[in-house]
C-alpha cells in the first residue's frame, strides 16, 4: 500500500476489504511521506521493517526485486499523486489498484492506460460502490434488456460534511480534499460526481457524449466547487443529470441512482443498498432484495456474501472489487481466463473517461456551454 497512514480513512478501508475475502496479505508499504510516521504506521500494521519504505519509488524498485516481491499495490494517496505512484509500480511490472479519480488530468489518465495495456498488468480503479450485488443486479437487469432502452438517467451524491469551513479546523480528511494542489481542479465533483458518473456508464452500459455543467463554490474562499449540476447527454439519445455536493444539510452519503427505459424504471440508494425498485410500466413497482429467494442474475448472486436478511454494507462491496482483482491477478499468473463475473470491476480504461468527465465538465461550466465529453480510451 502506497499511502493510508495514520488519519487516513480509506486507507484503512481498502485494508479491511482486502481481508475480507483471505485473497490478500497486507506485507509492504510506504505509508506516508514522513519517514518517522510510514515506520509507525508499517509496525503497527505488523509489517516487516526490512519492507517498510521511505517512498513509494524505493518500494516499486525494491518489491520489483524480491522473488517474493508484492502481486499488486494499492495507491490510496491524494489525487494529485496517483499518476506518478501507479506508473512506477507499472514501470516496475507490478499491477495497480488505485483509487478514484485516477489521475488529474487527461494525458496522465492515458499514460496509464497505455502503461497498463503494454505491460500486461491489471489496473482495477476503487469506483467501490460498483461492487454491491443490488448494482450489479441493476446492471444485469438493463443488459437483459428489462428496461428496454434506456431513456433517461438520474444520479445524484450529495453530502453535508463540507458546508462550513472544516478545512479551518485541523481536520485533514477535509483539507486535502479543498486544496487544488492534492485533490485536483476538481471538489465534489471529483470526490463525488466521479463515484456518480461512473455507476451511470456501469449500470447502464451507455457511454457520455457531452456535459452542461454549473459549479459553484458556495463555501467563501474555497478554491474547489462543494457543489455540481450537471446536464448529460448519452451516445444513442438517452439524456440524465447529475448532482454532486458536499454542502446540502441533512445528507451524508446519499448516492443515488435512478434509470428509465422504454418498459421499465429502476432506483437505488447507496444508504439502503440491499433492496432494488424495479418498477415495470403500467404495474405496481416491486422491491428486489438482495439473498432474496430466487430471481436475482447470476451477477448479483456471485457478490453476495450473507444469506438473506443479514445486511450488507459498504465494506462489503468494497472487497468485491478486491476479490475481483485476486481473481484477475491470479489468472495472469496461472495463464488462465478469469471468472467473467470478475470482468465488471473498474479499469483503467473506466478511469479515463472519469478524468475525461471531469475536464469537460469543469470547461462546460467556465465557459457555459455544452462540452463534448466522449472518449474511447
């Protein structure tokens, strides 16, 4: 693991999901860029001393040269570092996973594309809300054509955390995520509107043509939007919006997705992300439920973990991308196709169009305009 010292939130949530399913071991790690406190942080996680490193460059090298060198690394620093950190370990053959957004800007998204693609090397993307099986039943059911084609998409992630001047009070989480210098051009739009556009594109299986976009910062003397709308245009006509903020009161994780088709409407909440609500035309909508009795595609059932009536969480689908990607790393290594199923995890080339979304989105606004916002990495 690059990055997830101490205070660091998601690091520690890739860790747990990575034990979750015994498909990974935590071994070597450059937890922070203080030397004092990445030693701290490797010896309380019970990593060796000998694989405990100063920075991530020293670590790519050296795990590079072990024979028992690390399989895969998780980059979980701020945004602004993630091109540099994924394409030395790709430099150093070693596979990526990597949180969102991938990179923050255009040309160091593709690099990594590129990078992954020549080196053979898998890059699964930390878009983690891609993993709860009520998702990928919701995929599943517009791939089967349940909804016809699709007309309309709705997503919206606002949350209220931000609304005051946190930033100001020492909580770190807050400042990197408003400092242009760590967190990218982008504010809620990149830690939000990212997760939002990306579950667009999963579910639906459509990709973005063009954006009209409206940012602010209603926060005074923030550099970064705390709130987006966005107007989005689909290849093949379907047409949706998009609502990222962190300054709306009363929200605090509420992602939220909603697609109409032609027979068929579907919405799902990450804060119940157990239940699905399918609502076919001109009949009573219907809750599926995840460890449901029958009925779910295959998809949904290989991400379950709990028989019914057991939630599952955040956490959960959190570490279905991590046994995806064991299932994808180890079927390089065996010379062996992976488990399909394993396929629907994030890619690089999944990334790029993040990155891509979230250019055109920050240009639509600045010059109030619609804004092409198609790429074919």
């Amino acid at each position: 693991m690059v990055g997830g010292g101490p205070g660091a939130f998601i690091g520690g949530v890739h860790r747990m999901a990575a034990r979750l399913d015994d498909r990974w071991e935590l071994v070597a790690g450059a937890f922070s860029r203080d030397p004092d406190r990445a030693r701290a942080a490797a010896a309380n996680l019970h990593i060796s001393p000998g694989r405990a490193y100063p920075d991530f460059r020293a670590m790519a090298r050296a795990e590079a040269a072990r024979a028992d060198g690390i399989d895969a690394v998780s980059v979980v620093t701020p945004n602004a570092s993630h091109h540099a950190v994924a394409r030395a370990f790709l430099d150093a053959g070693i596979n990526v996973i990597c949180e969102k957004p991938m990179a923050t800007a255009l040309p160091d998204a593709l690099d990594l594309v590129r990078a992954a693609r020549e080196g053979g090397r898998a890059f699964v993307l930390a878009h983690n809300y891609t993993g709860y099986p009520m998702v990928r039943q919701a995929r599943a059911m517009v791939a089967a054509g349940e909804l016809g084609a699709i007309r309309v998409v709705q997503a919206e992630y606002p949350q209220d955390w931000l609304a005051t001047r946190l930033e100001d009070t020492g909580n770190r989480q807050a400042a990197w995520r408003v400092d242009p210098a760590q967190a990218g051009p982008a504010g809620s739009l990149g830690d939000l509107g990212t997760h939002a556009h990306h579950l667009t594109e999963f579910v639906t299986g459509l990709r973005l043509e063009a954006v009209c976009a409206d940012l602010q910062a209603f926060v005074p003397g923030r550099a970064l939007d705390d709130n987006a709308h966005v107007l989005l245009r689909f290849r093949g006509g379907a047409r949706g919006a998009l609502w990222s903020s962190q300054v709306s009161p009363g929200n605090e994780n509420a992602l939220r997705l909603r697609v109409y088709g032609e027979k068929a409407g579907l919405e799902w909440s990450q804060e119940h992300p157990n239940q699905l609500r399918f609502s076919p035309l001109g009949e009573a909508p219907r809750t599926l439920a995840r460890g449901g009795a029958g009925g779910l595609h295959p998809a949904a059932a290989a991400a379950t973990r709990l028989p019914a009536g057991h939630p599952e969480g955040y956490l959960e689908a959190f570490a279905q991308l991590y046994r995806d990607a064991a299932e994808i790393v180890a079927a390089r290594m065996e010379g062996r196709e992976p488990d399909p199923l394993a396929s629907q995890v994030p890619t690089a080339e999944d990334g790029a169009r993040g990155v891509r979304f979230l250019e055109a989105t920050l240009e639509s606004s600045r010059r109030g305009v619609w804004i092409n916002a198609a790429l074919d990495p």
